[in-house]
C-alpha cells in the first residue's frame, strides 16, 4: 500500500486497491514467544509465499523495540503493520470517558511504534470481552465512544502517516462482530487514515465470510487470513479447517482488495514443514491466483 495516500472511508484506498496491485501473502512475525523461533519459524512461512509480516508482542512480557527490529530482521522479510495491544484496559469503546481516552492514546503510540518497525499500519480491536453481554444502552454507547475513538485516531494517522486497521471480532466482543455495523460506523465517522482489518477467522465464527465481506462496503484496508472449526478461533492453516477459501479469494478479488493476506496462523515449526510437505504452499499460492484474478 501507498503509505503517503490518505484512506478516505467512501473508498478503501483507491491508490492501493487499483489494479497494478497485486494481492501478497504475509505472516504474523509473533515476538517474544518461545514457540516460535525468528530464523526458523519465519524461513517455513517465507517457503509457503509469504513477502511481509505484521509484529505481534508477545504482552504478557517485556519486549523492546530493539527485539522486535532483530526478529524482523531475522525473517527476512519487510514489516508492513503492527497488531495493535488488546484487552481490557484498551477499549476503544469503553462507556468510561477516561478508559476511552486512555486506549485511544496507547494506540496513537502503538502508530509510532509501527512507523519505527517500517509498517505503518496498526490493527485495533473495537472492543473488550463481554461474554454475558451488555445492556441495549450500555452498547448505544459503545458505538458512539468507538466512532469518537475512529475520529480521533485517523486524525492523527493523518498527521503521522500512520493508518489504523478496526478488526472484527468474535460475537463474544461487545462491538466488532456485526461486519455491516462496523462497515457503517466507518463510512458515518468518515475519517481518514481508517478502515477494516477483515479477520477471516472471526468471520467463520459468527457466519460466511465471503458473505461478509460484501458487507464490508469497500471499507477492507487489511486481511488477517486464517481458518478454523467454525467453533473456535483455532487460527488453522486457510485451507485446512471449515473456511472456504476460494470463495474468500474470489469475493476480496470482487472488492478490489490489493493487500496482504496475513497467515495469522500459530503453528509449530516442525507442523510448518510437514504442511510444506504436503503441498500447502501449492494450495495458498491458489488462493493468490484466485485473488489476483489469474485463474
């Protein structure tokens, strides 16, 4: 993506979507996991077609931003975003003005933290975990707080160059997971610098996710490509759970989307190789066809 063009909500970022863009496969670059070595995890995703990657911190301890750069740097591969923090404490659409205005600062910091790792591009998760639900005007609310929230931050995307990527989510979060509301909230705030990060596994689990990404009006600036049981967020290999994938490539084809599609997939190394094995990378390089248009 153009990171000097602006994202104008009425029209996912025309520059990026047009047709000299091609669509490119990306992996998460997970820090500060002991599960998932840089030069050994990140060789197996380059082997399956990935060109970029998105960082994702390890929160539940300290990682610096120099071990971020060196994890990038062992992969081989550019940064093109980072996945924002997430959890209760940042809530973007918390009813709390000042828990609201606390989130929306971390994630103005998180835009320059993406811009030090050379992706200038934060995913932010809508909204916090309310399993048991919340009350028709506690969730009014929290519509309202998250489309200030979209506001504040794409202004000041616009004057750091950053863009800000709102992902949806399971059912289980109290805003996000409803793809057409989430499309609406964009397209009424009108922000620049804004749009959807389209996570394909949230999608599974609450319905269709080539149907949802009709819903999405356009507003798809991101793609968190994975599959799963249509139960839980297993993060599968797209593929390799209940997803249909070639109608995901074929209807992001239709949207004109012309980004990355970001492996968000958690597997071991050696499970890496042995789908290397088998053929997977033939399998998602299909889906990039599918994708591109080529077949």
């Amino acid at each position: 993506m153009d990171d000097n063009i602006e994202i104008s909500p009425g029209a996912a970022d025309t520059a990026s979507q047009s047709s000299s863009k091609q669509v490119r496969l990306g992996t998460v670059a997970a820090v500060g996991f002991d599960d998932f070595p840089a030069r050994e995890w990140l060789a197996c995703y380059r082997r399956l077609g990935c060109t970029t990657v998105q960082a994702y911190r390890n929160q539940a301890g300290s990682v610096s931003l120099q071990e971020m750069k060196d994890y990038i740097e062992a992969g081989e591969m550019p940064c093109d975003s980072l996945h924002g923090v997430f959890g209760e404490q940042y809530d973007p659409s918390s009813p709390d003005e000042a828990a609201r205005r606390f989130a929306v600062d971390t994630y103005k910091a998180e835009g320059e933290l993406a811009l030090s790792l050379g992706g200038p591009l934060v995913v932010v998760h809508c909204s916090t975990i309310r399993r048991g639900g919340v009350s028709d005007d506690e969730r009014s609310r929290r519509v309202e707080q998250l489309g200030k929230s979209i506001g504040e931050l794409g202004e000041y995307g616009r004057g750091l160059g950053v863009k800000y990527a709102f992902e949806n989510l399971p059912a289980y979060h109290v805003v996000g997971a409803d793809i057409g509301e989430l499309a609406s909230i964009l397209r009424d705030v009108d922000a620049p610098n804004t749009g959807m990060c389209f996570d394909t596994g949230h999608a599974l689990l609450v319905g269709d996710p080539a149907e949802a990404i009709g819903k999405a009006d356009g507003r798809v600036i991101y793609v968190h490509f994975s599959d799963n049981s249509g139960q839980t967020d297993d993060h599968l290999m797209p593929t390799y759970g209940a997803m249909d994938a070639d109608s995901v490539a074929a209807a992001l084809r239709r949207s004109s989307y012309r980004g990355t599609l970001m492996l968000e997939v958690f597997h071991t190394v050696e499970k890496l190789k042995r789908l290397i094995d088998e053929g997977c990378a033939e399998r998602l390089g299909r889906i990039l066809a599918i994708a591109n248009g080529k077949t």
